[in-house]
C-alpha cells in the first residue's frame, strides 16, 4: 500500500515549476495509472492531480491499451499483477508505437521481474510498499529526461513547407527572402498559435485531440473535435504546400494531431 502524501504545501515541486509539460509547454502531464487495487487508485489520483497532472486509470490490461491509443499519455505507471493479461504484455504491446516513460508500480519483488520488465521496455521499477513522495520523484525524473531526449532547450524554430516559425518571437517568415532582403511575415490568430506551439513541442510525437482541446480552450471542451479540425484545416492551408497532402501537421485519425519535421 502506498504512503497517500498531503496535498502539496509551498515549496513543494510541482509539474508547473520543476516537471513542465512535454516540450517546455505549458500543457500538463498526462499520466495514465493502470491498476486494479481502488484504494491505491484513489491515493494515486489524490497526489497526482493535487499537483496538477492531468490522470487518466485504467483497471485492465486491454482498457489501458485502449485508452493508451485514444488519447496518448506522457507516462504510465503500470501494475503487473492485472486481472486479464499481464502488465509485461502491456509493456510489450506499448512499445511497438509508445516512446513515452512507464513506471512499473508492483508488489513482486524479485531481480528475474524487475528484470523482465525493464528488459521489454519499462522505464523504472518500484515496488510495493512505497513511499508516494519517492513513486513522484521518480515520475517527475522520467519526465525530464523524456523532455531532455525530445530537445527541450534548443531554439524553439521549425520550419515547415515554406515558412520558418519562430515561437520565440511569434513571428512565421518565409524562408526565402524577397528582393527587400526580408521574407513575406504570415499571420496566426491567438488560437491557432497556441495550437501550433503545443503540437511543435513536441516534435514527432502525437498529441491526444482531448488534450489540445483542454489546453487551448479549457476543461469541458475535450470533445469537440469539430473545434480542432476547423482550426487545424487554417493552419495547414496557411502553413502547408499542399493542404490536401500535409507533410508536417499530420492526423492520426481517431487520435490526435502530430508535427512532423
């Protein structure tokens, strides 16, 4: 059973100061919980949200596939001991398509699954009984090094088609200057700012249609996709060569969106 913490007190780390949003964006963690023990749900939940991440739980192995799918976390943490399959099959049918950061929360304590689950694709290993302060440091450590790997730090530019976006600045140029020395400025609304940043910060990885939804409009909007595919549709007939054949602001039906570069 876990140490269920206090909500976080003044100088605790949070996700907003110390563990940001994948990127360096201000859109929160994502966390998935796959576990069938509800009280230890709860005191997941609890310490979780209290320091503003976003969770999601799943009490299978199939509905945590599932939910993995539709709308891709940041990380997970994931018991073995399931009541379908087994959490290293999970792991396995995660890492053929999820690069992000699982955390296995078990009670078996032996060296043979700890190795067989960092073995296919586990990114840490606590064990049961645990201390919740030291199950969120562990969290907060994978997540930095998540966005350590995706580039977090370097100048925050990318190029697509035609245009060169700088978020810095706010500014979008095209890359071949005209005869005055200077590119053609584009313009973006607010909104389809806020949606470019968050999809270009993260380079090559999907980005769930429910968490962009939140992040740009706010809780209770996280179904209405239409919103999105109107908003997406202007971006890619601003920013795209070829509107009907994207190359760089893809959908994954179903999904979400992805910035390819």
């Amino acid at each position: 059973m876990a140490e269920l913490a206090s909500a976080p007190r003044p100088g605790d780390p949070r996700p907003g100061a110390e563990a940001p949003g994948p990127g360096g964006s201000n859109l929160p963690s994502g966390i998935l919980i796959v576990e069938d023990e509800a009280e230890l749900v709860r005191a997941l939940r609890i310490n979780l949200r209290a320091r503003q991440y976003e969770v999601v739980t799943a009490g299978t192995g199939r509905e945590a596939l599932a939910l993995a799918a539709s709308h891709p976390p940041d990380a997970i943490i994931l018991d073995l001991g399931l009541p379908d399959i087994d959490g290293t099959e999970v792991i396995v049918e995660l890492r053929r398509w999820y690069h992000a950061p699982i955390i296995v929360l078990s009670g078996r304590t032996s060296p043979g699954d700890k190795i067989g689950a960092l073995d296919v694709g586990a990114d840490d290993y606590v064990t049961k009984p645990f201390a919740m302060a030291e199950l969120l440091a562990r969290l907060r450590a994978v997540l930095r090094r998540e966005d350590s790997e995706s580039g977090q730090g370097q100048p925050r530019q990318a190029r697509i088609g035609q245009w060169l976006v700088d978020l810095s600045a706010y500014q979008i140029r095209r890359a071949e200057a005209d005869e005055g020395g200077e590119g053609e400025m584009l313009r973006l609304t607010p909104t389809e700012w806020r949606i470019l940043e968050i999809l270009l910060a993260r380079p090559g990885r999907l980005v769930g249609s429910a968490r962009i939804l939140t992040a740009v409009w706010g809780p209770g909007y996280e179904h209405r996709t239409n919103y999105l595919r109107f908003h997406m549709a202007r971006l890619r007939r601003k920013l795209e060569d070829n509107p009907a054949r994207p190359r760089h602001l893809l959908t994954e039906p179903g999904m979400g969106y992805r910035y390819q570069p």
